[in-house]
C-alpha cells in the first residue's frame, strides 16, 4: 500500500497534466466563448479528492494492522 499510493498518484499528476496541456485551447461546443475545461468543478473537486486520498492511506494503514 505504502508503494502503490505515491505509484499511482504520480500517474494520475501526469495523465491529467498530459489531457489539460492537450485541452487549454478547446472550446465549449456550444458555446464559443467558454473554455473546454470547468474549472470551477475542478477546484471545488480537488480538495475532496486529495482528503479521500488521505483518508483512505489512514483507514488501509488500520485496516492493514488488523488484519
């Protein structure tokens, strides 16, 4: 566990950097003034994701030394 997190957390930083760096140009399809990405769903998402993440390192880590 203590392995895959960082593992996978890396992979997710450089697929998500590789789709934003190919999408900062895209617009909206139906709206030619908007961009492709809604930011703001990614800043209100991001810090839940970074807690989950956090707290599921905590409840394996517990989980794992009761088993």
């Amino acid at each position: 566990m203590e392995t895959c997190v960082p593992v996978s957390a890396f992979v997710g930083v450089c697929a998500t950097t590789f789709r934003f760096v190919l999408n900062y140009k895209l617009k909206h399809p139906t709206n030619s003034e908007r961009n492709c990405i809604n930011y703001e769903i990614v800043t209100l998402s991001f810090p839940a994701v970074s807690l989950g993440s956090f707290m599921g390192i905590l409840i394996g880590k517990a989980v794992g030394e009761m088993v």
